[in-house]
C-alpha cells in the first residue's frame, strides 16, 4: 500500500495493475482525453502516438496508444499512469501520480502529483476506449 501524501491517493498495486479505482467518482472519457492529449496535464503526445484523435503528435519515443484498450485492463493502464516504472523499470514515462523517490523533478513539481487521483481515473475511462489498433 502506497502512503497517502500531499495530493495523493493511497492505491494498492496487486501484480501488473491497481484495481481499485483512485476515487469514488467513475472516470469520464471526455475529460480523460483532454488529459491525455492536453499539453498542461498528461502531453501523452510528446512520445505517444494517438491514433485517430486528430492531433499531431511529437515523438515515438514509446508505442502507439492505439489499441491500448484491448491491451490492457483498465487496472493495468491504471497502474502504468499511476507509476510505470513498476512495470518498466527503465522507462523515460513519468510517474503521473507518484512523488517519492524520483529524480531530477522540476522545483515546480517536486512534492506533487502530475495528475490528479481523478484525472488518472479520467485518463483511464479515455486509454480504455482505445481498442483500435493503428493503421
């Protein structure tokens, strides 16, 4: 079990996934593609490919997120937002809902999450709708 801290959700991650939701409200898509393709919040497109969100992105850095949804359970895309590094342990990804023992954190940043327990819900409720794999 993760500790509560400023700004965070207590989360329990049960082998590749975190299955309980961070919040008690259910995630809402909308909002969770404005988080994922926003450029304030998750800037998913600064190394992710969106298929078919008509969005130009910037990199590919990491895979496409099309399909992702029929990938992964919605607790395991949970978990890679909350904290990829414990599915990954090299990746470049940040730790959208995680601020112990990273480094090389923003003096902006440092003590708090990138994205709210509710915009990762949110953001889950969007990855989860992508089923598509691109063409």
């Amino acid at each position: 079990m993760c500790a509560a801290a400023q700004g965070l959700v207590a989360y329990r991650v049960e082998g590749d996934a975190i299955r309980a939701p961070l919040t008690a409200e259910p995630g809402d898509a909308a909002r969770g593609r404005e988080a994922v393709l926003g450029r304030e919040a998750g800037n998913c497109l600064l190394c992710h490919a969106v298929p078919g969100s008509g969005e130009r992105f910037m990199g590919n850095l990491a895979p496409s997120l099309g399909g992702v949804g029929a990938r992964l359970s919605e607790a395991q895309i949970r978990l890679r937002l909350v904290d990829a590094q414990r599915v990954v342990p090299e990746t470049i990804m940040p730790s959208y809902h995680r601020i112990d023992g990273l480094q090389s954190v923003a003096a902006a940043w440092r003590g708090k999450p990138i994205l709210s327990a509710q915009q990762i819900e949110d953001a889950v409720a969007y990855l989860a709708t992508l089923k598509e794999e691109s063409r």
